[in-house]
C-alpha cells in the first residue's frame, strides 16, 4: 500500500522571531523540521514523503535539512502557497496518482512519534479519514466582543492534532471541491467534513506539540532529552 506523507513545512513563522522560520529553528543540534522529518523516515508504515515549503527555502531546505540529515523517504520538495490550504493542495495535486493513503503533518510538530504515525495509517484503512486528537481539558468559552456567550461542554470536546491521515481520492476530490468554490480551510479534516464525510477522532498525544512560541521550543528541548534517556535505558 503506497502511503505518503506530505509534510508542510511553507509557513513564515511571524509569532516566533529568528532569523529563519520556526521549522528551521535549530534545537540540539539540528533543525526543528529535521527532527520531524526523521519520525516519519523511521515508521516502516510510511512509504515516502512530500515535503512542502516557501520557495526561498526550497535549497536551504534540500542541502542542510534532507541531504545533510540523510532523510532518505523524501521524494520530492516543492513550493508551497501563500496559504495552509493551498500548500496541501499542490502537494495533493503533486502526488503519484497511485497513492492509496496521504498523511497530512505539520512540520513544526517534530515530537511526533512513529507509533502513532502507525496508529493512524491502520486507522484510515478501515475508516477513510482519521484525526489524532486529544480531549479538551480546560472548560472552554464561546466568546464575542469579551463577553461570554456560553461555556461549551468539554466532553464532546477535542483538541485536533496532526498527522491526518486519509484515503488519497477523498481527500483530492475534498479539496479540489473547496478550491472550486474557493473556500480555503485551515485543517484537513475540515475540508473532508465540508464535503460531507464522516472523520474518525483517535487519540493523540500530548508530547505531540506544535512548535508556536519560544516556549515550545524549551518543551521540545526537554521532551528530546527525555527521549534520549529513554531510548539508552532500553538499550
């Protein structure tokens, strides 16, 4: 089963400051999306990976992310578009037509585990489009112009994470539907619940951050470490 990542790296990083975007931000010792790039290099489920970014980035991003970290399932690097939602579709638009089943990830959300990678690809054989999310925790407010207009049950409550994962015609002919009506979207599964298909929600996980502001940065520094010291306790 042909299963490909696309992993979308293209966005300009305008609330974490640096000389170059968040996903190129170093941390111990290589950049935040080289570390993303090799959870999914390592998942035996992951059959190859489309890497999206800023057209700027595009040698940055081949030389001294993929080449120098030895990434060896990235396929192709392309550029992405001015938005989230046009980033995937180029890379969906990109695809081997032969592609059976797409995931869809962050590249800043590099603590992404390969099980749970895993997770989601057995998932969406069964059940075409699957989330990993986690249950909302905090009571959570419906706000307009700083009052308060209800408190929202948190039960049915989730907080989505990526990778989404998806059937590759579903999602082609979702997003190719919300381009023609052109209403752009800020998360895939939204597109396939747009186009009237049901969304399976697993659970995620909580190290699976995404990098924002300089304090993710310090968190991802901390859960490496972790990482480590688990990885030579199993040794």
């Amino acid at each position: 089963m042909k299963t490909t990542a696309i992993i979308v790296a293209a966005g300009k990083s305008e609330r974490l400051p640096g000389a170059v975007p968040k996903q190129f931000q170093p941390v111990a010792g290589r950049p935040v999306l080289a570390h993303t790039l090799r959870k999914f290099d390592l998942c035996p489920d992951v059959t190859d990976i489309l890497l999206v970014v800023a057209e700027e980035y595009l040698p940055y991003a081949s030389e001294a992310v993929v080449d120098r970290f030895e990434i060896k399932k990235v396929a192709r690097i392309i550029t992405g578009g001015e938005s989230r939602f046009e980033s995937v579709y180029k890379g969906l638009m990109s695809l081997d037509k032969n592609s059976e089943i797409v995931l869809v990830h962050d590249g800043v959300r590099p603590m992404v585990s390969p099980e749970l990678i895993s997770n989601g690809i057995s998932a969406c054989v069964h059940c075409d489009a699957v989330v990993t999310a986690l249950p909302a925790s905090d009571t959570v407010k419906r706000v307009e112009g700083d009052y308060v207009l209800a408190t929202l049950d948190r039960n049915r409550l989730y907080l989505a994470q990526t990778p989404q994962v998806f059937r590759y015609q579903l999602l082609i002919d979702a997003y190719s539907k919300a381009a023609d009506e052109q209403i752009h979207y800020t998360d895939d599964a939204a597109v396939i619940e747009a186009a009237g298909c049901k969304v399976k929600i697993i659970r995620g996980d909580e190290n699976n951050i995404k990098i924002t502001t300089p304090r993710d940065l310090d968190l991802m520094r901390y859960l490496l470490t972790v990482e480590e010291e688990n990885a030579d306790a199993g040794d």
